[in-house]
C-alpha cells in the first residue's frame, strides 16, 4: 500500500531502480485505518560517471487519519534525468513535499 501511494505521489521523469531502504514500524497498522503518504526528496546528486543518471533520496512517512505515524522510511533511488526542454516542475514539487491518500491520484 505504502509503495502504490508513494509511487503516486513521487514526481519522477521515466523511472527508478531501487539502490537501498531504511524502514520501520514504529505503530501497527489497525482495521479500518485510512493511510496516506507523506513523501519529501531530500537529495538528488548527479552520477559522476553517467550524466543521465543521477542518486535520489526519498523520505516518507505513511500516516493514519489520526496523523499517528505507522511506517517510515528512507530510501536511494537511481533515476533518469529530464530532458533539458521538459524541466517544468511535476505537481508537488516545488515544496520537495506531496502527500497523497489512498484512493487519490496525482
């Protein structure tokens, strides 16, 4: 659910490749709960070696209605870079924050 959500909500050009994952459950997940995510781009580093990659790292936190943190988690992405021509900003990121609850879509 937490992935389906994040996907969403992360605006990235063509793709990613997972690279690494830190997660925890800090509070279990209970019936009837509505989960959203929260997702925030920490870092985005260009690849010394190939130019039209680059190292992305992605904060989250996946949040009941109640705002009591069930998961969270921080990860490294490898992404593709834009073409220069399509640099406008994806919804979302001009604060480097989106949220976005199941059911939602971008």
């Amino acid at each position: 659910m937490s992935m389906k959500l994040l996907a969403q909500a992360l605006p990235l050009a063509t793709g990613i490749i997972g690279k690494g994952v830190e997660i925890e459950w800090p509070s279990p997940t209970r019936p009837n709960d509505e989960l959203g995510v929260v997702a925030r781009i920490d870092t985005i580093t260009p690849s010394k070696s190939r130019p039209g990659r680059g190292s992305i790292t992605v904060g989250y936190q996946t949040l009941n209605q109640n705002g009591d943190i069930r998961q969270r988690a921080r990860i490294t992405l490898i992404g593709w870079r834009r073409d220069v021509g399509a640099q406008a900003a994806a919804p979302g990121a001009e604060s480097g924050e989106k949220a976005i609850k199941h059911g939602e879509s971008r």
